[in-house]
C-alpha cells in the first residue's frame, strides 16, 4: 500500500537526514555545538554559571535548563523579532520548556554542585524538527559543559548519566515516516517527537493529531521508527564526543 | 506485585475520581460548564464572537481557541496573579495551547463559518488534572456555543464533529495509574495526559518521564487504562448534554 | 413624583438584591467565600503569607492588600483577559486599591504582626456592584483568615477590629436607588460607592456624575440609603461568620 | 474646640494655597496652563487630534481624555521613571481616570464633532492636591483648545458647557480644613477630592478615611469648605480666560 | 557663497540661540535647572541617593545616571506618553545614553563614594537641541548635587573635574551652521551633536549624514563651530554657578 | 613614541583584522551573509516584505531598516535572552539604529518603491566591532536583496546607490588604532565608529572618550586610519559580490 506514496524529499520512511554535530562552533561558552539534521541548523551552547535560581537554594544541587530562539529569517517568511515584540510566544516557551526537561534526565543534578547549565538554542535555518535537533545537540554542549567543571576542578563526582537524543515521526499521507522536514511537516496528519535514553526507554512522548486522529499500532509503529533513528542518533553523539564503544 | 501498593486516595489503580459536569454554570457565555474531577474544578466557558483572527480572513472557515488561568489561590500556595506579573507563564501558555488543539478536533472549522468560539478554562480549585479536565468541560461548553449558533440560525450546516474528552494516567511507584490527584501526580515517575476522540483514537499524546524513562509496554499500559477511562468521560458528556444513547 | 418611574429590576428604590454568603468555598485558601449580591457573584479567597512588602520591614506591622479580577466571560460581551493582554486595565487597578484601604480598615495592622493577608476577589457573574460584592464578601474571608492566624497560633492578640461592608446607591432617572444593578448601572445619573463601619460611619465614598451633577440633598438622601442597606450586609455578614449578636 | 489646633502652614481652616493659573505656557499646545496651588505646579496642555477612539467611530460625537505624570523628581524623593519601569502605577491611572470624567462635563461631546481633545497634566512640583490643580488647571487648557477649534472654524457650535474645578477637603486632627498640602494630607484622617460645577453641584467625590473613619456631619461640613474654596477657584479660572462676569 | 543663504531663523551662521540657565527652579531635589536654548526648555534635576547600582557595589566608588523624557506636547504634534505606551523608545533611550555618558566626564567617581547621582532631564518644550540643553543644563544641576552632597559633609573630597558642555552643529543647504533649531534640524544635510569639556577638547562627537554625506573639512568647519560655541556655553554655566573668572 | 606600545594582539596601528564576507550562508533569506572581522561573526540576512511602514503609506517609496541582536552566549559571560526579559536594552536600540541610518545611504528609497528591506544583524560570536562587521556585511546581503527584487522583475530601476562600510577606530595607550577587537575595545580610552562611503565621504561618525577626553588632531588622525581601512573593506565588498573593478 505505502509503495505508491512518496516522501518529498525522497528519503525512505524510515530514513532520517544527513546529521552533523560540530563541536567548538563558537569560542566563548564552555559547550558550543552546530547541529544540523539536513537543512536544520541549530548552534546549541551550553553556559555555566555558579549558583542556582533562588527556588533551588540551599538544596545542595544544581541546575539545567534551556532557552530557544530562531533567528527572525530562519524561516521562509520573516517572523517578527521576540525581543523587539517583548515577549516570546507559546511555542517557543513550551520548546524550551521541552528541551530544558529533556536535558536534565542527562544529568544527576545533586552531582552537579551548586552550578547552573543554561543551554542556549539558536535556529539559524529551519526546516522541521528544531526541537528534536535542540535537544540532540543541546545534550552534547551540556556533556562539553560538564566535562569543563570537572576539568577546571569545579566539582570532584561526575554528573553526566546518560547521552538524551529526540527525534520526530509521524504520519505522512498514513504512513509512518521518520525525521520529518519543512513539507513534511505542514502537511503531516500526525506529529510525534520522542525523547529517547541511550537504552532505548523513553524521556518524553509528544504526539498530536494535526487532523484526524491516531491509533495504537499507528503510535508504536512510529515509536519502533523513533527507537531506530534514536539509535543512529547516540552513534552521532558519541563520536562527536570522542566516546569510546 | 502491585498489591502492597497503595494510591494516596485509596482509589484502585483504574479508578477515575468522581466526573460532575454542571451546564449553564453562568448566565452570559454561549456554554457554561463547571467541570469536577473530584477537588479539581474548572468554569469553563465557550463565547462566541463574529469574525476569525486576522490570519484566517477570507478563508471562509471559523476559529476555535482556549485560554486557561487559575485563580491565584486555586492551589495549596497562592501563586502570583499572572496579569499583575504582566505575562502568562510558560505553564499557562502550553495548557491553552494542548486546549485548543484538543477542542479544533472536534468541530468541522469549515462549516463554523467566519466565528471564533473561544473557551476560557478557568480553575477555581486545583488538585491535579487541570488541563483535563478543561478539555473535558471545555467541550461540552464548546457544544453548547455551537447549538447556540444553530438556534440562532447564524449557521446553518452543523459544525460538530465529535466528542473529545482527555485524562491523565501515569506511573506512580512504578505501576500505572489513572486520573493522577495532586499528591500523585508530584510524585509520579511519569505523567501523561491523553486525549481521545469518542471511537477511541488518540488526538494527542504528551507524556514526560519527572525521574528516570518509561518503557514500551508501561506506554501501552497506561494508554489502555487511559481508554477505559476516557470511555466513561464520553458518557458523562454525553449524559450531561442530554444526547440519546 | 417616584410614583410613576419603575426600576428595572422591579425592586423597590430601597431595596437591595438578595445577599447570600458562602464560607468555605474553595479548599485551600485561610478564608474563602462565595458572595452574590443577585446575579453578581465574586469568589473572594483570602491568603496568608509570612512576611511583609520590602516598604514595611522592620516596622513591626502586618499588611493586607487586595487583588480583583473578572473572569473573560463574567460579563455580557467577552472581555480580554488580562494575563493575555500583560497588563491589569485602569478600572482593575482602581478597583483593587479601594478593596485593599476598605479591608485594612477592618484590621489593627499592628496586632497582625508580620504577616501579610491578600484577599483575591475573582468575579465568575458580573451584574453590577461587583466592586461593593467583593469589598463584603471579602471581609468575611478575612475574618475567616484572621481566626486561622490564631487558631494556629501564629498571633497572639486580636487584630479584628470591625466589620466592613458596601453597597452602591445612585441616582436612577433623577430617584436616589440602592444597591445597582447592571440595567441600571448603565444608566444611571449618578453613581457612588459607599464603604460603611459597623458603627454606621464612613470609610470611603466615592460618588460620580456619569451625566449631569447632584446636589447636597441628593446626596444626604443617597447615603440614607447606604446606611440602611449597610445595616442589612453586617447582619448578612454577622450570620455567616456565626457572631452572636 | 479648634482654637488650639493649627495647621502647618498656618492657613485659616477655610483658606486655600495662593492659585495662580498661567496661560500660553508652552508653545506648541492648542491650549497650555501653568497652575499653581501654591508649591504644587502642574504643566496643563489640551491637545486637539482629529479623529476619535474606535469605539466611538461613527458615533457622531467627540472625546475628551486625560494623562498624568509626575516628573520623577517632583517629590521629595526621587520616584522610578513610569517609562522606565514599563507601565503606569495604579495611583498614575487612578488620577488620570478622575480627571477624564471630570473634565468631560464641561464639554457637550455631541457638540465636539469627530475630534478628541487630550488633557495632559504633568506634574512638575508637587505638595498635595496634584489631582485637583490639575482639574482646575486642565479645564482652562481644554477651554483654549476648544476656542482653537472654533476660531479655526473646525465646529461650528460651541460644545463648552461648562467650568469645572476641584478642591481637596479633609479632617486634619478631626478638624475640616481645604486644600491640604503635603504635610496636612499625609497626616489627615480623611481626604476628600471635590469636583464642582460653577452652579455649585457636585461632579464627582472621593472621600477616604485614611484611619479611623468619617460621619455624616463632617462629610457636610467638609462639603461646605469645598463649596467656598470651588467658588474662589471658578473666579481665578473666569479671570484667566478673561471671561466677562 | 554663504552669502545667498539665510538661516530660517535669520541667525548667524555662528550665532548660537540665547541662553538662559534657571538654578533651584523646583524644590525637591539637590540640583535643579531649567535650561533654555531658545525656545527648547528643559528641567534638569540631579538627585542624590545613597548606594550604587547592583553592579558596582563593593568598588568604592559612585555612580552618575540619566534619564530624559519628553512631555507629549512637548512638541508640534502630541506623541504618545511613553509611560503608557510601557516602554521608552529607541531616540530616548539613546538619548540619555550619551547625556549619562557625558557627564561621567565632569565627575571622578572615585570621589563620589557610593553615592548615586541621577541627572533627569524632561524637556517641557522643544525646538531642536534637546539633548545639548540637557547635557549643558544636567551638568549645572550636577555640580548643585555635589556641592550638596559637600554642604551635607557626606563626602570628604571634591569630586567635581569639569564642567561639559554641548551644542549642535550641523551642514544646512551646505553650510555650516551652529545651534540648530527645530527647522533646520529637520532639513539639514548633516546633524552633529559635540560635547565639549573645558579645555576645549571632545568628549563626544555624534555625526549624521541625514542624505548625502559630508567631507574631512566640513566636518573640521563644524568641529570650529562648536567651538567658539562651547566656550559661550562654559561662560554660561560659570555665571549661572556663581565660579569666579 | 609609539615604538613602545603593542596592541594586545600585536596587530600594527594601521591594520585591521582578517575580514571574510560569506554570501548565501542560510537558505531562505533574499540576501544572507556571513560577515568575519577576526573572531567577530555576525549573521546578516535582508529579508524583502511587499509594503512600508504606516507612516510611509502613499509616499511612493520604500524602506530600508535594521534590527541587531546577540546571540546570548556570543560573549565571554552569557548575557540574558532579551526576548525572556521582555525588552531589547538601550544598547541594541541604539545599535540598530545607527546600522539602519547607515543602509539607508546605500539605497535610492524612491526607486525601490512599495517594498521594505529588513536587515537582521545577529551576532553569533563578539569580539569588539560587532556593529561595524553588522554594517559591512549587512550592506553586502542589502544589495543581494536588491538584485533579488530586480531579478524578480517586482522593481524596474535600480534603487542601489553606493556601498557603505564602517570600521572602528580608537586610541589605545593614547595612540590612534584601528579595529578595535574586545581586549582593546574595553580598555581604549576613546573608541569611534566611523561609517563611509565609496568616495571616502562619511555617512556617519560616532566617537566616545571613555575616559578622559580626545584632541582634534587625535580626531583626525583616528579619521585617516579609518579613511584607510575603508578602502580595504570596499574591496573586501566588491570581490564578496563579484563586481567588476
């Protein structure tokens, strides 16, 4: 049945895009990381900072959490500045909320100390899944991040617990395809991101009807997609890092 | 395995907390509805008003879209009023938006014609599942502006699709759970919130593991409880608004 | 010469709507109170906090201050909500600082100690005197705040001084009328707000020609009215808190 | 009684600050008033736009409005710019709120045509009674700008109806006194902000017990300060205008 | 050349507007001026406050600020009050930016102690020049402020360096002019404000090629404007301080 | 006397750092740059909208404007996201105020007709300069969306008029620099942004004395340096853009 549909850009269904992770990409934050997934381009930092916000005082812990932005042009019409329209909208805050959840399952935050990691996300150019890309890229700024408190001898135990990576899927046309795109995207009946751990289990589960709705073996074959792409994912980020296997 | 296990309500494993659903709450809105899930409570409100948001003029469908806000003292603490802050919150805004997503499944947008019904979901009291509740309660106020539209023969083809209701389940010391109360769910290792539409396809799905990851069969496992659950929310909006069986 | 005008509401010109006072609203608030005078109805809950704003530490004194808000569909038309719009309108604002001086008359400041009661009133139904409905519904939650400072013990003395109550009287097609509501409001000649001690004096009076002045007789005969149904909101008050008289 | 009671400025009971009324203060303004009551100066400038809010489109009649500042330090202390803080404090919009009704009695809107006269009342000295010297000062700049719109044959009728000034009045040591300056209003028992019509009726009345609280007598007697003193104010307004007696 | 071309307001091409400096012209604060560069008029307060901002605590030393604002019919046509507009716009903003910066230079911090001064200059009527006359005027409230902050014996040493001092200069039809009011700003070529400190050298120089651009040698011709300009503004100040020659 | 002195990165007095211009660095912009001074990196992209601001509307003409921003972590120390603080501070304002003045001078803004240019400055890595690499290189992406419109056949003449570059120059240690990155930038004790045109005229000229002040001679030797390194980035510009010499 799926034989005579064809995704736009001519990727099999379960064919993710090119991904690249460039590490040191900008000289300043102690985690700097372009990802991008296709035409996806995202610069994640990762900036420490001593102390935590003041909720979090005196509990012997630390803190990650996230922020996302797009750069006005990142997409194919302009969008008004945030900051020049003094605030930033819905989807953005519920993204960084999504991200900065994501990421602290990659970290023990008591072994953290008394230090906040702020991982910054800029879409410079945008083509679907800049939340997914965040959140893969975002995790190897943090890892980065991490790696400078113990070097700089800032903490003595090690916070990092597992690599955290996300992916989109969703139905195209019925069909369950991975990593959607722009076209993909805007015309999906169903858009799923997943948040995946290193062993396979899920973090975060997002999957929303844009129309009609969505049965169980239409979830799990998307999640059997996710858990593939999960997997070509942490190979990424482990050999961005360096990572022995 | 799970028999030593107890849910702070004493509530089994399967048990929704009680469902009131009160029409005509208040005497001005096209639909007024008070929703109840047990010491969660929610005025829910759906106002109709000529006209579509800019972006949509000329396109000759209509508009369906939820606002959400808590009385500051609708929790345990009170929490600062959000239009003396000046802006609606993160939380604020990513509730409203799973709303009105949520309530656009519903109706057929084409055959609303150029109205905007817009659903305040305001909660009174809070003690867990807010967000569902608002979806639950906010339909039915939503049906009830669309009648109102009918009656007045402002439209003359019906705009109603289906029934959608949402519940939350989770994983509360490892086992599954549904209709999370506040204890629960500020302890639960995973929450969920699941909407569904009345033949029992999922509209949208939002899970976040608070501590560790979930698996497979725990996501499957909560979405059948979530299904049994939801059925009993349909009959309840369904015995609310006086339709035949 | 009054023979021949009727009010709307068909009420005699010195009668008020129907009081009724509800304790114990909502759950978790110190004091919570559900007011209707009529068809106006305003949740008025009041909060105790520890501490004081920055501008009175030190000073050996507690605080009481007010916040009001009406929920988008409380009234005919929808109105935009607040928190959406960043801002709280000039009529909030003003409304809310006359609720906060009528309360802090109702309370030795100096026996709260340093502890700060805010008393939120949210109005879900609005039909005119939603000001004057929160300012007597309010009382009786800070009353029900106050008893639970000493109930825990957290003051030692008293600082209950008296009951405060409110009612609006104005002048409906020249006649001095008590108690307005939305009909007539809109319609009236003169308006005026009067804030009463149990003693019969008066806390605030704030009194406005929409159109058109009023005279010192006008004004004596208005306020004749307000002591009148004043008497009548303290004995509404004195019953729900359970005073013995 | 009062024999041994002096006010801190030594003034008569009855006695109001020295009223200066500077015409054509700056040059730009359709109308421009410097006012003085005594050590409180208030830059006044009525200015004509064509054209009328939008909820008064079409509606045939005009609109007067009203904004006030202070400059951060005409007090005391030095007060947060409101432009810098990034909104206006509740007190800022309570006034200008006043002093829009207020001055919108001396103006026959209908008569105004599609034209929207703004009051700007900016304070650049202040010692009590900034509210009422803007009113009395304000109505003069609002005569200029409407004689503006008839010497350049803008309307054709005249739509001034009539003047308008206002006067504070309080219980200073339980004692009536008028036009209280800074010292007396911030230890007053009770302050009353009275606006008057040249005919001597009353436009609106504000009266607050600051503590304790006020009776019927002294509110009529307070009235009575405010009777003389508006009747003082509406000569010094005449005179300025050159008005023939 | 310049022979054919006359100045709008028929002044020299090096004849500045007639300078008025009004020392103690409010009350309240430490310094207080009001300048008068012909027909612009501007207030300039300098208020003392103890302590520094949150950035330079601890560095024993102290801070000079300033903010500028504008009433709305300071000039020919009302613009929106920025206070109620919530927030200053960019002209402002970058307006007392440069009067902040300029007259850091007249003071040595280091002196100051942890005093803040802030220099608040509001232009009540504008005809060009606004930021010259505030810089030339905030710098005599200034020095009013420090001999104050002396007279009260809360500093020990002087912390005074320099007077500083601004004037416009600009290319109008070609030509080099000084002091440019209202109609020449508006259809000037090139717009340069200078700061000057006593010694005859610059502190800021702030250039603008409105159309066009201008040459190496115009702007020296400007630069000798400002001048011969600069030190009138000098003697001005001297005169107005009471600084012996 | 210079002989002795070495700038920090041991660059000579005269020599500006490695310029790289990037054309077509994202996808979707009409002109997209990438623009290096050394180690300053800054994203410009034009983005082409149909139609002008309102108060342009009928005018005939088009619109050049700027907007600039950092990426939070583009510094040594992260800097808050000014989209979550609500507000762009007075730097940025004044920032993309001076990129947009000086665009301006590039286009002919009757020829380019109904259409506005926005430039967006985004500043992925500072290192001092960040406005002048912004003026650089957004004029580069500026002509690129020249020619797009051109190409599109949507404008019929050429409203390009000239390229603009701006470079800043300094005194450090006294002596007159040129392209001042971060080290020099903080401890210069005068810095200017100096913005050309082809013919070596200015179009802009902004400089500062930190501390202390600058000398004429000091002025116009700081302008040769500048008048310098011009000529380099005219032809940095040309080659970006292939223009025949």
């Amino acid at each position: 049945m799926s034989s005579d549909i064809r995704r736009p850009s001519g990727r099999a269904f379960d064919q993710s895009r090119e991904v690249r992770i460039t590490r040191d990409y900008t000289r300043h934050a102690e985690g700097s990381v372009l990802v991008e997934f296709g035409d996806t381009k995202v610069i994640c930092t990762a900036s420490v900072e001593a102390g935590v916000p003041r909720w979090l005082r005196g509990k012997r812990q630390g803190w990650v959490t996230a922020e996302y932005g797009m750069l006005p042009r990142a997409t194919h019409t302009r969008s008004g500045r945030e900051a020049a329209r003094g605030k930033q909208g819905g989807r953005t805050l519920e993204i960084q909320r999504l991200i900065g959840r994501s990421l602290r399952a990659a970290v023990n935050l008591k072994k953290l100390g008394e230090f906040t990691i702020t991982v910054d996300c800029d879409v410079i150019q945008a083509d679907g899944g800049t939340r997914t890309a965040s959140i893969t890229g975002g995790c190897v700024a943090l890892v980065d991040a991490i790696r400078h408190l113990q070097r700089e001898k800032l903490i003595s135990s090690d916070p990092f617990k597992q690599l955290i990576s996300s992916i989109s899927v969703g139905l195209y046309k019925g069909l369950p395809v991975v990593d959607l795109d722009y076209p993909e995207d805007s015309s999906a009946d169903t858009d799923m991101n997943v948040v995946l751990s290193e062993s396979g289990e899920m973090i975060e589960v997002q999957g929303t009807a844009e129309s009609g709705s969505f049965k169980r073996e239409q979830l799990n074959a998307m999640l059997d997609l996710a858990d593939k792409a999960g997997a070509e994912l942490f190979a990424h980020q482990r050999e961005a890092l360096g990572f022995c296997k």
